[in-house]
C-alpha cells in the first residue's frame, strides 16, 4: 500500500513537471528600451520606432499597422547602417544645426507644456462667456447680388428686374462674382462681414426688396434681401477648438514674453554688418 502510494506521488510529481515545462514562458511586456533589431551591435529599440511614428506625416499613419512598423524598422535600420559608415568629423557647420535642432525641440517642448496648460474647461467657458454669452444680439442677412463693373450696366439690370424680369436668372446671366452659378446667393452673413457700401445698403432693405446701384471697390451691385434673422451664437462645443487655439496662443505669447523678460540676455551686435549671415567662409558647410 506504501509503495503504492509512493508510484502514484512520483507520477504526478512527474505529470506535473512535464505539464510545467509545456506551458510557455510569460513574455515581458515590450518597452521603450525593448531591442527589435540590431545593426553592427547598435540596438534599434521599440521606443525609437515610436518616436519615428509620432514625427510622421497623417497619410503614413493610415497604413496598416505590420506594414508602418515594418517601413519604420527598416528606415531606421538603413539609417543606422548608413551612419555606421560615416567616420569624418562633423564640420563645424553640422555640429551647430544640430545645436540649433535640439534648441528648437527644447523650446517647442516648453511652449507646448504652456499651450497644454492654458485649455481647461473653466477657461474655455471664460473665453466662450467674453465672445459670444455676453455680445448684445444681432442679426444675420441672406442676400442675393449682381454685380457688374460699370454704373450704366447696374442700372440697366435694375430697370429690368423693375419690370418684372428674374433675379437669379440676371445674376446667373450677367454677374461677374463666383456666385452667378447660384443666382447670385451669398448665404447668410452677420454684420462686418461684407464691405461697408453693401451692409449699408442691405441693413437698409426690407426682405423682397432689391437695392438701386450700390458702388463698392468690387463694382456695382444689384442687392436684394431674401431674409433677416436673429443671429444665434455657437454652441461651446461647435467652437471648442477655435477657442482652445486662441488660449494657447495667448498662452504661448505670453510665455515668450515672461521668459525672455526674464532673462539676462547681452546682445553683442553693435557694428556687425548684418550681411555678415551671407558670408559661407564663416560657417563652411
């Protein structure tokens, strides 16, 4: 009974080493610094390949994925091949563009880190409040025109339309603006959108109504009024990204100014003739 036992421990212990070795190794999770290549002994390493992808154009980023990780190994592999020949000394000339490169990674690295602070939501609804929450109400105009380049042509058209003729036909007829094609449609528009003659002129029609000759810097035009309508504001979400853009350029403005006030800075260009950049024998490439 004793030994029975003991051969049926043995054969498990056995049946589950053999099951242990079956089971394959758990894989680290890949890493920035994880190797997927090696040239000459130089490693490739996966966070290179990302930074590769980060710096590439949107249209590269739409191929599959096998195909961008494969293009991105080999560019860099090819790179690396092809740096590994180059033994001369960097001129001078390459060594500061490269200074240059890196100055300017570090700076835009600094920007972003502001531009990235400045968006919150408090300050998106700040900024939504000032443009558009608190601006007194307007209106919005849907207007049509002719336009033509002489004063006799305008007023020809108007006696025309006077008799009954069509607007849209005339506009699409004699009309030199893009929008013959569309009967002369110029969409809807809100004040200081158009040039000072022709919102005079379109304030002062009421709906229907088409305008005598109206002279701008275009021409003449033929105006009529199809509709006017309160002007609704945007809703925060339609206008998130315009407003972001504008609180990081704000931001980034008043980053450059705060830090390079802050600096001690000594310029010492006091009679250097600027067309000194143009001399190559200072910097030979």
């Amino acid at each position: 009974m004793v030994v029975s036992m003991k051969r049926s421990a043995k054969r498990l212990g056995v049946a589950a080493l053999m099951m242990a070795m079956a089971l394959p190794l758990a894989a680290e999770s890949p890493k920035a610094d994880t190797v997927m290549a090696t040239v000459n002994g130089t490693p490739i390493t996966l966070g290179q390949m990302i930074a590769m992808r980060d710096s590439l154009p949107p249209q590269y980023l739409a191929m599959p994925d096998e195909q961008l990780f494969k293009g991105i190994l080999e560019q860099l592999i090819q790179q690396q091949a092809l740096a590994d020949t180059y033994k001369d000394k960097l001129s001078q000339h390459d060594a500061v563009t490269l200074e240059n490169q890196k100055l300017s990674f570090l700076a835009t690295r600094a920007l972003d880190a502001a531009a990235k602070a400045a968006v919150s939501d408090e300050a998106l609804q700040k900024l939504y409040d000032e443009k558009f929450a608190k601006v007194a109400p307007s209106k919005e105009y849907h207007a049509r025109h002719i336009l033509v380049a002489t004063e006799d042509e305008a007023k020809a058209i108007k006696a025309d339309l006077d008799k009954g003729s069509d607007f849209n036909q005339l506009a699409s007829e004699k009309s030199s603006d893009s929008s013959a094609k569309n009967g002369g449609d110029l969409g809807w528009f809100g004040l200081g959108m158009m040039v000072k003659p022709f919102e005079d002129a379109v304030v002062a029609l009421e709906p229907g109504k088409i305008s005598d000759p109206v002279k701008s810097d275009f021409g003449w035009h033929i105006i009529k009024l199809d509709e006017v309508r309160d002007a609704v504001p945007p809703k925060l979400e339609e206008v998130r990204d315009e407003l972001a853009g504008e609180l990081q350029q704000k931001a980034v403005e008043a980053k450059v100014t705060e830090l390079t006030g802050a600096a001690k800075i000594e310029r010492k260009t006091d009679g250097v003739d600027p067309a000194i950049l143009k001399d190559e024998n200072i910097l030979p490439k």
